[in-house]
C-alpha cells in the first residue's frame, strides 16, 4: 500500500524535483516506511510505500531489467505469485515484490494484464523509449487516483490534496459537485469537488503521450449474467469454496494483519474464513457503541469467541466524536457527510497500534442483496401495477399535518412508497435511495438560478441515462439497483471512506469480496437466491451457518 503521485508537464517543459518531492511527502500518511522519486526531464513521479510484501526489496519506483519502464504501485497484488509462475523466468523478477510482478505481467501480456491481477491498485507505468505515461485503475475502484489536466500537462495522486503542489495549477469549486454532494453526501465519480479534477473510474485506463490527448479505455465492466440449471445445494457449496479462497488469498502478507468484526454476517464470513486459513489467533477489531441501539459490540464479542479470535473493542462516546472531528475532516480531501467514518477512523487508529492489514466485509451487501433499500425497491416493484391502476393514490398528495406525528411519519413513508413505485426501473430507483436531499429542499435552499443550472430539468430518469448504458435495460429491476450500488454508491462514498479513514493511519484494508474474479461469479447467481422472503444474503447466510455461533 501506497501513495502515488506524478507529473508529466509535457513539451520538454523540465519538472522540478522539489514539486515532485513536496507532491510524495503530501502522502507521507499513507507511507510512513519508504520513499521513492524519479525525474525523467518533463516527467516525474514520487511515492510512499507502506512496506506489506517484500520488506528489504520492495522498494519503488521499480524498473524494468532493460531501465525502459518504471512502475509505482499503490495497492496489493494478491495472486502475484499464481502470476509469477504464469510469467516464467525471462523477465527478470529478482525481489519478491507484487509490484515487480504488476510490472512483469505488463511487459508480458499488455493491458491484458490488468485483468490478471487480482487485488486492488492504482498503478502509473513510465515508458521511457515513448515517454508514455499509463495510469490504471483496480475494477471496482478499491485504491484511488485522481488527474488534473492543466497548462498542456497531466498531474495524478492517490489524494487530490497532492496535486494542489503543482505550480500555477488551479482549482476551482465544481458546482456540480456541490450540488452531488448535499443530494447524495458524497460526490459521484468521476467528477470531484473541484472543476479541473477528475477520478480515473474503476476497470480504467489513462494513456498520454508527449502530444495529443489522453485516452481514457475501460478494460471491465461488471456484467450480469445469470447462470441456470443449478441446484441451491451446488451454489451454497460453491459459495462457500469461493469466499475461503477469496479471503485466503488476500491474506498474503509479510506483516501482521487482522479482521474488522461488526458482528453482522459479511464480516463474520471474512473473519471466520481467515480463522480457517490462520495459524495462529486472528486479532479481531470492533467499534463499540455503549448504550446505543446500533452496538453490535455483544454480537461481536460472540463470534470472535468462537472463533478463537484476539478481540479488541473499542468503545466510542459522542463526545469522543466531538473530539476526533477535526482530525477525520483533515482525512477527507472531498467533503462527505457519511458519519460512520468517524468511527471507521477512530477503530482504523487502533487498529494500526497492532496490525498493519485489515480485512473488511465491503461488497457483501451490494453483491449479495443485503440493504434494506434493495428489499424495499423490490417491493416497490411488485406493488407498482396496484399503485398505477389505483391512479398512484392521490389521496396521499394532501400534505396537511396529521393529529399525531406518527401518522404523519407513516403518511411520509406511504408517499415514499408510492412514488418509489411510479419510477420506471431499478436504476431510478436506486437514484432515489440514496438521495439524502429531497428535491424540494435543494429547491429552496439553493439561490434559484443555481438550482435551474443543476437540478431543476434533471430527473431520476435523466440521472439514470446518464449512469447506465442502454444495453443494460434488459436487466430486471433488482438487477439494475444491485448495479448502481456496486458501479455508482460503493466506489464514490464507501471505498472512498474506507481508503481515507484506514489511511490516515498507515493502515492497508483489504476487501475481498471485491476482487473483480469473485464479483465476476457472483454477479452470474440467480437474484433468488440473495433475495428469498424479504431476507438478504440468503445464500452468505447459508454459507456462514456452520461457522459462526447460532
């Protein structure tokens, strides 16, 4: 795990040395262990390197036996060893690093690499003979990386604060991605906050040469492909052999690593499947919530009692978030208003007193259907024949207040239903459920000619169009919505909060249920059997039955 940042000024404009530097030392957080630069005429990159594999002789920028490519890598190959025996022995891989093996598998099969690689990266490849510059992108946007495009050159980070060290660079407010950010508390890839700033999306690509644009390739997309003529017991079982193997792979480390433990069934499958793989005790980190509904602190602590596991708890007080506030905004170079990442950072900087890898449980509910709003969007769905032919019971438009608040909470949640059901597919749909803002509010918070500009004519269906490719309409409606929230919620506000709060304290999180192989399998089993009477995850639950406590 690393920072990574660069610049390629372009024209035979010289880099300094000295920007290049203060751009590296801006990710001194996510790299406290080594440093690297290189400076290449108009060209240079930096990095900082949180040591996992290959300790002694990981170091980075890596180069090529011939000195023609050099590669920075922030992130973890986690089958780079299945890839070293694929390599073979003429490409001169003399360390142990997964970053050396990246590079050698580039050299080997092209951009067909990218989809050999399992894990997570965000890698920049420096070719020296064509002073070409290739920046990649993991599948499902695990690691970040951010480009500014300026003054004829290209700056890229791991972090956007770093590319604000470029000189005579600007950045400037995006609105439209103010206006994302009090809709959804986050802004959607690939914009950012800032005009000039854009995220290289997930499964891409950016290539630029001394002349001419850069050209953005997407190498993945996840597709939907729904596998039939097999029985529950054979998908179970399958089920099971791929979440072992998955997290047994990205177990791979030269340091201690540990387990996040909520005490819900995506974490408790990771935890449990590396219980099995370990030798020794897995150390096991939960945050407590004293006295509040949503501890899971009792479910936590049962699990890893069974499991054996070394468990940490740490309990979190409101006023212990009053006090680290600061500290976790300082972590965030985008605004965001998901407060779970103030207990995400608070854990991450225990954690990091006594692992240097944590696996996660992220992507369980997206592939495996386990949000509230994904069951409530299916019921929308089956409800909207009723509600149309009932002329989308007008009844509920009268807005009065009711004798009794819970009436009128309920009338709330009736006329969230029914316009939920009105809405053409999943896509608006998911639109819908994570909007945090109503548009009738933006409407009246916003100064009117802001509002026009960027919400007044968009629609959840222009919203969607603009997302969702055509030939993805076949999909069926839950479908659509599992889609959104893996390509559109998951990358912009959850990986992003776990990158940011983990790595503000030199902390790795890995995600197993992210490598692009186990997603795509995933995405190929029937919705039935994630979604069964109102309960999500039927098929992890299964899974998990005879692993954790009953």
């Amino acid at each position: 795990m690393c920072g990574i940042s660069g610049w390629y000024r372009r024209r035979g404009r010289p880099v300094d040395r000295a920007v290049i530097a203060a751009q590296r030392d801006r990710l001194i957080h996510r790299g406290p262990d080594d440093e690297g630069l290189l400076i290449d005429g108009d060209f240079g990159l930096g990095m900082r390197r949180l040591s996992i594999i290959d300790i002694a002789g990981g170091h980075q920028p890596i180069v090529s036996p011939d000195g023609r490519f050099a590669i920075i890598c922030n992130g973890e190959i986690v089958n780079h060893l299945e890839l070293r025996r694929d390599i073979g022995t003429s490409y001169g891989l003399n360390t142990r690093s997964d970053v050396q093996t990246l590079l050698a598998a580039y050299l080997r099969w092209g951009d067909e690499a990218w989809l050999r690689a399992e894990g997570m990266y965000a890698a920049a490849i420096w070719d020296r003979s064509t002073r070409t510059l290739t920046l990649v992108r993991d599948p499902l946007g695990i690691k970040p990386l951010f480009v500014t495009q300026q003054l004829g050159g290209l700056a890229f980070a791991s972090e956007i604060t770093a590319l604000r060290e470029i000189p005579s660079y600007v950045f400037d407010v995006d609105e439209r991605g103010v206006h994302d950010f009090f809709c959804f508390g986050h802004v959607l890839g690939p914009r950012t906050i800032f005009q000039q700033v854009r995220a290289v999306p997930p499964g891409h690509l950016l290539r630029i040469g001394p002349v001419g644009e850069a050209r953005v390739q997407r190498f993945w997309r996840p597709d939907i492909r729904v596998a039939t003529g097999r029985s529950e017991t054979d998908w179970i079982e399958e089920t099971r052999e791929r979440v072992l193997e998955t997290v047994r792979l990205h177990m791979i480390a030269d340091v201690p690593i540990g387990a996040y433990l909520s005490g819900g069934i995506d974490s408790g499958a990771v935890a449990a499947a590396m219980a099995r793989a370990a030798d020794r005790p897995v150390s096991a980190f939960t945050a407590g919530f004293p006295g509040s509904k949503v501890d899971e602190t009792a479910a936590a602590h049962a699990v890893a009692t069974h499991l054996g596991c070394k468990h940490v708890v740490l309990p979190i007080e409101p006023e212990t978030a009053a006090d680290v506030l600061p500290a976790v905004q300082a972590a965030f170079d985008e605004p965001t208003a998901a407060n779970s990442a103030i207990p995400l950072w608070y854990l991450s900087r225990e954690a990091s007193k006594h692992v240097k890898v944590v696996l996660c449980g992220e992507g369980g509910d997206e592939l495996f259907l386990g949000y509230n709003r994904q069951r409530w969007a299916e019921r929308m769905r089956r409800w909207a024949p009723l509600v149309r032919a009932a002329g989308g019971f007008k009844f509920l438009n009268d807005r009065g207040d009711l004798p009794a608040r819970k009436l009128n909470y309920l009338r709330d949640h009736a006329l969230r239903f029914r316009d939920g059901a009105m809405l053409e597919n999943g896509f608006e749909r998911f639109f819908a459920a994570v909007t945090i803002t109503p548009a009738a509010v933006c409407a009246r918070i916003y100064q009117p000619d802001f509002w026009l500009r960027h919400d007044g004519p968009l629609g959840l269906s222009e919203r969607a169009a603009q997302h969702f490719p055509m030939e993805q309409s076949q999909l069926s409606s839950i479908e659509q919505f599992m889609l959104g929230d893996l390509t559109v919620h998951m990358p912009a506000s959850l990986l992003q909060r776990l990158d940011r709060a983990t790595m503000a304290h030199s902390l790795e999180a890995r995600v197993p249920f992210l490598s692009h192989r186990f997603v795509d399998w995933a995405l190929t089993m029937p919705t039935s059997l994630k979604l069964r009477r109102g309960t999500g995850k039927y098929a992890l639950r299964r899974v998990v039955e005879p692993w954790l406590p009953p």
